[in-house]
C-alpha cells in the first residue's frame, strides 16, 4: 500500500536499522545496546555508528570479548525490565552464547509462569561473499527456530529492517533478529519517524495463482527476480516472505497452496532440516488434498561453505534456480523457463558472485 | 550485627535447616517429585550473604537454592508448593526445586545450570547502575562454577564498569563427587579476583558472622559506586550432591573429613556463641524451634492439600 511519499526515504537495511535504534533510544531510557563493536568507528556494518556519542557509554555498552557473558549480563538486565538490544558482529559468534540464550532468554517467561517478562532483542548477522568461508556466513536460524519461547525474525526488505526491529524491541519477549548481511544493502521506501513492521507472519510480496513460493531473508530477494523473470513468460507465482520464522504462521501460505496446488520453498540455510522442511510439512498437514504436485525445497547444499570463489559458485540457490523449480512446478512449457533462467542468467553473468547485486534497489 | 540481627541469623539458619530436613524426611513418600539439593551443613552462607542485604536488593541463585531463597525472604509456602508442583508454588509448577524466584523478595532467579546465573546478577547490576539505584545484586555460585568461562568473562566485565555485584562462592570442596584438588592447581579460589582487579576475600563459611562481616563491606562497597567484590565461604555440604541421603559410604570422601566439618555445624556454633552472649537460652531456643516447626508443617500441609495446576495451562506462557 502507497503512503505518503513525504514521510517516507529512501535507504539501505542497514540505515534502517541504524534510523531504528537512534529512534529506540530516544523514546525509551530503558534501551540500550551491547556487545562487540556497538562503539567502534565502523559500528557494526553502520547500524550503531555516532550513536555512543548520542546517548553514551551506559546506553552504548562496548563489551569485553565475551559473547556468552554480555550476553547473559543483557538477559538479567531484561528481567530486571531493561530492554537490552544484543548484537553479535556473526551468528558464528552468538554460538558462545547459545547457553544463556536457550536455557535461561528462552525459559524465564515460560518458568516463572508469566511473571517474568524478558524484552530482550538479539541481531545476529549472517556473513555472506568475498570468501568469508565456513564459519562467517553461516545462516542458523534454524538452532533458533527450534526452541519455544523465542521469536526468530528475518527481515528481507529496508522497511522491515526499521520496522521489525522496531517491533521486536517493543516486544515483550526474546527475540532473535537474523540480519542477511546482504541485505543490509539492500534499498527500499521507508517510512520516517517510529515506524512498526508487525511481527505478524509471512508477507506476500507477489501475487499468482500458479505456485506458491516461501522464501526468506535475502533468498527473498532472489525470489522476487525470478517472480519477474516468470511473470515475463506469463508465469505468476503467490511469493510469500517469511519474516517471522518463530512463532511459524502459515494460515495464509496454506490458504495460497489450496489455490495453487503446488509449493516451493527457499532456504537461506541448508536445505536439510531448515524451515522450508516444518513448512513443507504443516503445508502438507494442512491441504494435502490441494495438493497436484509433491512439494519442492531449495537450499543449500549438505556441506559447509567454502571458501574460494571457485568453490562457493555452486554453493548458493540462485534467481535462475528458483526460475527454474517454480517453472517446473508451475507445468511452465521448457521454453519459457529457459528463456525465464537464462534471461537471470544473463544478468547476472557482469557481476561477480562473490558480491551482492546491483539490481537489488526495491522498492519491495 | 546488633542482637536483635544476630537472633534473626540464628533462627533463619534453624529454620532453613529444619526446613531441609523435613524436605529429606518426607521425600521417601514419592510426593516431591523432583530433583532436591539440599544445603544442610552451609546455613551460615547463605545467611551471613543475606543480612546485610535490603528488599530492593536482588540475589541469583543455583541449583542450591533453597537456603539462599529462604534466606533473601522469599516465601516458604510459595517454595514447598512448588517442591511439590502444585498450583501455588512459585513457578505454578513449572519449575520445581530448582527455579526458584520471588520477585517480591528480590530473589531474581534460580538456575541450574552451572555459572549460568553469574551474568545475570551482573546484568540485575547494571540495570541498577543505568537506572542510578543504589540497589546491588548477589550471584551466588559454587565452587565448581568457577572453572567456567562465564565466571571469569562476568568477574572482568563487573570490574571494568564497576558494577554493584557481589560474587559469592559458597567453596564446598565438592562438584558432585569430583573433589576441588581434583579440578583445580592448588591455589586460593580468591585470587581469581586479583587477575580480574576486584577486591576478594575469604571467610569461615560456617561463622555467620564473619561472613555477614564480609557481605556488609562488600554491599557498602557496591552502594558506593566502587564496584563490585568476589567472596568465597568454605563450608561443607552435609548429604549427598542431590537427594535426602547421606553418601560418604560412596567413598568419594572419607568419614573423618566429614565429621570434622559435622563438628564445626554452623547453628550449633551460633547457638554456642549466642548461650554465651546471653542472646538466647534453652527455653527461648525450644520455643524458636516449635515456632518454626508450626510454620514447617502449616506449608507442608497446605501445599499437599493445594491443587495441581490444570493441565490445560500447559503450554500457556510460552510467550508475553
């Protein structure tokens, strides 16, 4: 839905969430920020940057290295009712921390039956290109999305970049923001001023009635080139973003599936036991009976990321992929999809793969 | 601490022990069905850390709790109820013996998971800081949760902001069977809070005054702004790591050495001391114990006779 252009601007992801906590800060004395960097001249990717000279080193807490204490120091903080945004410069990192996280951020609400509340936010980015190898781009929400009593948010656009990270510190409980690290490049409308993405569940971003897609994260955003590729061959697909992995709402995906009969899902992760799979399955629970064709997972490959180029080219699910599956699924004739996937292809093919891409400058 | 404190230090280490051993008597009944780790044997500990301590203070607690919770004032029916896993407990039931908490009584959280209370103590203390209260927080943690990662990443985070916390290790040479020479060189506890540049010190776990010396210095140091302070108390766990028995006839350490702790029983000690002082004589001490067996018993019973929560509130509170 258009709104007013001028109360709206133009920015990257990572602005919008530099614009959210600036706004965050200023309303509530109760936030603040912690960990590894939040300080520091490059401030986290430019999501904190100038903000300690704002508002300071209580409420801009530079942290010693270590991730599992500053951690658990945010989490009694937020049982205290301080409302404490954690940051982890990597998911890899947050792995140190996963103790504090799973037994005491996740348990507190649930333990206490109700009084406790934990307003707790925790941005974890995922490392991607330029040969950041196995253990900086690895996308984990799945080790989130497993445990009750978090919310796992993975924001695909700049809006809701600023606006679910603005929701998820107004947000009463534990809530783990997964930030693609390509998307924080990612451009897009914004609203200005305290603008609130509801954390609501899964957003169509395109409408069709020939396949369901259910992508998340910056597999969104590939998604919606192949939405366009197809469109062109007369190919329109239902795509969802995900947004909100936990708690999973899929009334809205199933509803689309009993229309289209057939469902493909993208991982930013490993295929294998990623969202895509308790998608797949709550999809198949729901309208087995919608169903023409067996349902389709992309993501990645079963082994960890390498390092070199070389290597890494396979390593990702593409545009052209998604062309392809969704085509396929679609009963799309071979001709279109080839025209649909070498049309990506062609795109594609001036850019390194090792780097975001230049197309991505939304609005979405 | 004057008389009136020295007698209430003395009754709430009588009743925390009485309340352990009723707990020990009655767990054969089947009736409390979970995990107990009782801390007969270091009443003094607990109590001699919480005297000093105001009602806006917040302590965390371990799997240990029961003594550190009873000592803070958190609500004794609120506790069996909960051993219990009944409606009224604390948790409602959802987390038994050992996720005690009573947020009117400033008892934050119990965890049992080894250390994993330490940072959140510092995190009670920085709100505190942040919000300007002169308010501190207690970790309280076990001889064992200082060969964690966490302890030391929490010792030097406290330090650099001078957070108003206060480590308190309760040294009771045992991580379950695995005595402290076992797992640590041969070295005072105390002199990790050199390396972390806090101020450190050890007492007789078992005086309850000379620990509610030590917390009084440490407290007013937190309130000052001055940062905070590590503590360790050597006192000895009576029975076994988890559970009503006694387990020397395990071997994992031997009979004397338990006896010569048995010797130095922290209420027996007290009691002496305050005989001598003239703080309390026989009679008053058998009305103290009749009075706190009443109140035992009035919470035993009233948490049989409450009910268990309705099963359809199983998954409530998952989130806010």
């Amino acid at each position: 839905m258009p709104k007013p252009a001028s109360t709206e601007r133009q920015q990257s992801g990572a602005e919008g969430i530099r614009d959210a906590l600036d706004i965050a800060l200023e309303k509530n004395t109760s936030v603040f920020l912690i960990g590894e960097g939040v300080a520091d001249p490059k401030g986290i990717f430019g999501t904190t940057t100038g903000l300690i000279d704002k508002y300071g080193p209580q409420r801009v807490v530079e942290t010693p290295i270590a991730e599992n204490g500053f951690t658990g120091v945010a989490i009694g903080a937020a049982m205290m009712g301080q409302r404490p945004v954690v940051i982890h410069q990597r998911v890899e990192f947050a792995l140190l921390a996963m103790e504090q996280i799973v037994n005491n951020a996740a348990k507190t609400h649930y333990v206490s039956d109700g009084a406790h509340s934990l307003p707790l936010v925790v941005r974890l980015v995922v490392g991607r290109g330029w040969g950041q190898g196995p253990l900086h781009s690895q996308s984990l929400e799945t080790l989130f999305g497993y445990v009750p009593g978090l919310k796992v948010l993975m924001p695909a656009t700049a809006d809701d970049c600023k606006g679910m990270l603005l929701s998820a510190i107004e947000d009463n409980n534990p809530v783990i923001f997964l930030e693609h690290r390509w998307v924080h490049y990612v451009q897009g409308r914004v609203p200005t001023g305290y603008h609130l993405s509801p954390i609501d569940g899964p957003k169509r971003l395109w409408r069709g009635e020939k396949v369901t897609v259910v992508s998340s994260s910056y597999m969104t955003l590939e998604a919606i080139q192949a939405a366009r590729a197809l469109s062109e061959e007369g190919c329109e697909i239902d795509l969802f973003d995900l947004r909100v992995l936990r708690p999973l709402k899929l009334d809205d995906v199933i509803e689309s599936v009993r229309r289209t009969g057939r469902l493909l899902v993208v991982d930013t992760g490993w295929k294998i036991l990623g969202p895509g799979a308790e998608i797949v399955a709550q999809v198949v629970e729901g309208c087995f009976e919608a169903l023409k064709a067996p349902p389709q997972r992309l993501g990645l490959p079963d082994h960890p990321t390498p390092s070199s180029k070389s290597l890494a080219a396979a390593f990702y699910v593409r545009a052209e992929d998604i062309a392809i599956a969704a085509g396929a699924l679609a009963e799309l004739s071979r001709g279109s999809i080839e025209r649909a996937a070498s049309k990506l292809s062609a795109e594609r093919q001036s850019h390194p793969i090792d780097v975001p891409h230049p197309s991505f400058q939304g609005p979405f | 601490m004057n008389t009136t404190q020295r007698f209430e230090a003395y009754r709430a280490m009588l009743r925390i022990r009485r309340v352990e051993e009723t707990i020990a008597d009655r767990y054969s009944e089947q009736e409390m069905r979970c995990p107990v780790h009782l801390s007969i044997g270091q009443e003094a500990a607990a109590v001699g850390a919480c005297a000093p301590l105001r009602k806006q203070d917040v302590i965390v607690s371990n799997h240990r709790s029961h003594s550190h919770y009873l000592a803070k004032g958190g609500a004794l029916k609120s506790m069996i109820a909960e051993i219990y896993g009944r409606a009224s407990g604390c948790c409602g039931g959802r987390g038994g013996s050992m996720h005690l908490f009573d947020n009117e009584a400033g008892v934050l959280a119990s965890v049992p998971i080894v250390a994993s209370t330490i940072p959140l103590a510092v995190g009670a203390a920085m709100a505190f800081q942040q919000r300007g209260q002169d308010s501190l927080s207690v970790a309280f943690l076990g001889d064992g949760a200082t060969e964690e990662g966490v302890f030391h990443e929490s010792l030097n985070l406290a330090s650099l902001h001078r957070l108003p916390v206060v480590f308190f290790v309760e040294n009771n040479l045992y991580s379950v069977y695995t005595p402290l020479r076992e797992r640590q060189p041969d070295r005072d506890i105390a002199n990790y809070a050199l390396a972390h540049s806090l101020p450190c010190e050890s007492v007789d776990g078992n005086d309850v005054d000379l620990v509610e010396a030590a917390m009084k210095k440490a407290a007013d140091r937190a309130r000052a702004g001055d940062g905070p302070t590590l503590l360790v108390a050597d006192t000895y766990r009576w029975l076994e790591h988890c559970g009503p028995n006694f387990d020397n006839d395990l071997g994992y350490r031997t009979e004397e050495e338990y006896l010569q702790w048995r010797e130095r029983c922290p209420i027996d000690l007290y009691r002496s001391r305050l005989a001598e002082g003239g703080i309390i004589d026989a009679d008053q001490d058998r009305l103290l114990e009749k009075s706190i067996q009443s109140e035992i018993l009035e919470a035993f019973d009233l948490a049989k006779a409450s009910p268990f929560p309705d099963p359809l509130t199983v998954s409530q509170n998952v989130y806010a």
